[in-house]
C-alpha cells in the first residue's frame, strides 16, 4: 500500500505526461470511460447496493440516500456528461492575449493546467465521474476523496478510470482515489506535490481545510439558495420556479431553502404556493407575517442560515426590495439567488446588488450546474471570488503561463534607447 506521499509524488509524474498531450489523446480517455461504465454496470449497481444497504441500516436520511444512489438514471446522464464534454473545445494552449514588447519579441499569455489537484467532495458517486473527467480534460491529474458511504461504489468507478486512462496510453495515477481521513489528513501536509485542494462541504468543513494546510484552498461551501418573490411578480409563475427550485431534487447544493416574498403579494401568493408544496410533502418555516397567511412551524433565526437539503423551506415576508437584498447578502452563501418579477428595474437592482456567484431572474436556483451552462459538467460551484466563481468547469481548472518568444533582444538594448517598448496588442495565437 502506498503512502501518501508516494501517491502524491505519482500523480505529480502523471501531470507531466497529460499536461503535454494532445486534445485527441485525452479526447479518447473519456470516450473509453463512457463505453466501460456501460459495458461494467452490473459491477457498478452491485457496489452501489452495498453502499445503499449500509447507509439504510445507518438510517440516512431519504434525500442522501436518492444522492448516494448510482442506477441506469445516473449512469445515462454520467455517460452522455463524458460524451458533451469530449466535444468541448481544448481549454488548453488557447491564446488569452498576444503583446509586441518591442520589435521582433512576442509575449503571448496562454491556458494552461493547474497541476495535480485535491477534491473532497461528498456521498455522490457521479461526482467521481464528473471531477475526474474535467480534470483528465484540462490535462490535470487528480486525488479524489469521496464520502465513506460512496466507498464501495467509488472504487469501481475509480478502477475504470484507471482501466479507461491506461487503455488510452496514461498512467493510471492520473486519477487516484483515497479512503480514509488520514489520508486527507496527509494530504494537506504535501504542498511541494499538490497545486489546489478543492473541498465540497460546509463552511465549517472549508474553514478546516484552510486552517490545517499551506495549499492554495478553493472551497465550495454550502448552497443557501434564495428566491425573492417581488411584488411585480405573476403569482402562477413564482409558484412553478419556487416549487421547482425546492422540490425537483432537495439533496443538491443549489435547491431553494429560504423564500422571500413581499408583503402586498404575499396575501395572494402564499396559498397557492402551500397548496403546491404541500402536494411535495415539504414542511414550511415562517415567520410571524408568514403564520398569519399559511400554516407553518414558527422559524428560528437559525434557519435563516440553514441548508436544509431536504422537504423544508423557510419563508419570510419582507416589506422592499432592498430588505429582500439585505437579507440575502446576510444569511446566503453567495451561491445562486433568483428574483420573479415582471419589473426590469427591480430585476436590475437585484442581479447588480446581491453578492452572489448567481444571480436569476424568473428561472429555477436548479440552473445553477456546470453542464446546463455549457461547461460539460463542474467540480463544483465555487461561491468565492478567487480563481473561479460559480460552476468551476474547464476553464476553472486552468491557469496560464506567459511564453516570450524573442530573437536575441537584451535588455541592456532597452535601457541604453537603442531599443523602444512598443506595446502593441497583436491579434494571433502562440506558435509553441
């Protein structure tokens, strides 16, 4: 058995290879991938059962175990995830900029791997799928550590990684999966191998893994989603967007979990709004105005702050626009926050002044993921504000480094006036 440091130390050496590979070369890794997790899918049922049975005896809760279940649902859309992906463009040796210094020397800034990367990410086994793929197609190489009651189901899905990765001609310790707390524990301390420590949790958990290692963290904390109900909006439509953003599926990071509505149409919105979750069997928090209007359980300051990730939601009725903002930017976890109206200037107001990676209007907080915006699929959504922000796809897991192509130019020649700074932007790639 490997030690940390020696697992760390491989997949430094797999960065290097899949760093300089071709787009075709890593193209063909993912479309091994989806053909293996089709063709091994009994195998990866089997496991998933065995992780479902145990976390049943443990009593989890129904929405982690729907999270945790991988069936014929998940493998279609994990497949067809690998297939978009392959499509997308390189995100690689893309020209970001191009720059004549002086004449005859070019500098071109250009997209570039971040190198071998840590994610902690929690009991959801296409998770596995998704992280990996993005970052064999960046060209990065990855440590996975998933939640204990994904375990058994995780490693099969590792091993065909492996499998998929060696068949295209990589080394297996591209991609490597860790078991145990130690092993994350470890990891922290290898700042000399590992570039970004990404950890999918909640704050407390993020703010952990900051405190105990000197690796740049890229934390994606919890998901308080927000939608405002405006008094401008058409009830009939708040209803579909916050029944949809609450309910199509609780255990995720973007469902709605507190509701804002405005007091004058709050009368008229809120019935029907009950009547629809409670079809949905969702338990309701409200404030004092709120318990005037629908039944509900009195709300606590807590769950202002809570990511609930299951059948409840909070509401509270606020008299402006501008206490609907406040509230947001107090208790939310700049993740994705909505407004329904039909009043462009209140919906300008809104997406300007809430401090949030998203920002909607009239349209589900469930629209916040890397594949439906067109990014093949995510490590997360990143709800900081530095390097990436929002659903982390491709171009999240790129840096870029300058290349100076010049012809023999000094800079003594620069300082003597024999040679002038021209400075002209240049519209062309990098030869190299």
């Amino acid at each position: 058995m490997k030690d940390l440091h020696e697992i760390a130390a491989s997949a430094r050496s797999a960065f290097y290879q899949i760093s300089v590979s071709s787009a075709d070369q890593r193209n063909t890794v993912l479309s091994a991938l989806a053909r293996l997790l089709t063709q091994n899918k009994d195998s990866i049922f089997a496991a998933n059962q065995t992780d479902l049975d145990a976390a049943a005896a443990e009593d989890l809760a129904a929405p982690l175990l729907h999270r945790l279940t991988f069936g014929e649902e998940k493998l279609d859309q994990v497949v067809r995830g690998l297939h978009a992906l392959a499509d997308l463009p390189d995100p690689l040796n893309k020209t970001l900029s191009a720059t004549e210094i002086t004449e005859g020397l070019k500098l071109y800034r250009v997209s570039s791997p971040i190198g071998v990367i840590g994610v902690i990410f929690e009991s959801r086994p296409d998770a596995l799928i998704q992280i990996s793929s993005l970052c064999i197609k960046s060209g990065n190489a990855v440590l996975l550590k998933g939640g204990r009651e994904a375990l058994h189901t995780n490693q099969v899905l590792c091993d065909l990684v492996s499998q998929a990765l060696e068949d295209s001609g990589f080394s297996a310790s591209t991609v490597q999966l860790l078991e145990t707390r130690e092993d994350v524990a470890q990891m922290l301390k290898e700042d000399t191998l590992i570039d970004l420590i990404i950890p999918r949790g909640s704050n407390s958990f993020v703010r952990y893994i900051m405190d105990n290692s000197r690796i740049p963290v890229l934390g994606h904390s919890d998901g308080i989603c927000h939608v405002y109900v405006d008094s401008d909006a058409d009830p009939e439509t708040a209803c579909r967007i916050v029944t949809d953003s609450k309910t199509q599926y609780v255990s995720v990071c973007n469902a709605l979990e507190t509701l804002l509505v405005h007091v004058d149409i709050a009368p008229v919105f809120l019935p029907e709004l009950y009547r629809s979750l409670t079809e949905k069997n969702v338990e309701i928090r409200g404030d004092e105005q709120t318990a005037k209007i629908i039944p509900c359980v009195p709300a606590t300051d807590k769950d202002w702050s809570s990511e609930y990730l299951d059948y409840i939601l909070s509401i509270k009725i606020v008299s402006s626009l501008n206490d609907a903002i406040e509230h947001i930017n107090r208790y939310g976890s700049h993740h994705t926050d909505c407004i329904v109206t039909n009043n462009s200037e209140n919906a300008s107001v809104f997406m300007n002044t809430v401090d949030s990676a998203g920002v909607y209007w009239n349209v589900s907080t469930r629209f916040a993921d890397g594949f439906v915006y067109g990014l093949g699929a995510e490590v997360g959504i990143a709800t900081g504000k530095l390097h990436a922000r929002g659903p982390m796809g491709l171009e999240g897991l790129t840096t870029y480094k300058y290349k100076l192509i010049g012809s023999g130019q000094t800079m003594e020649e620069m300082k003597s006036g024999k040679r002038q700074y021209t400075h002209i932007p240049l519209q062309e790639n990098c030869p190299l």
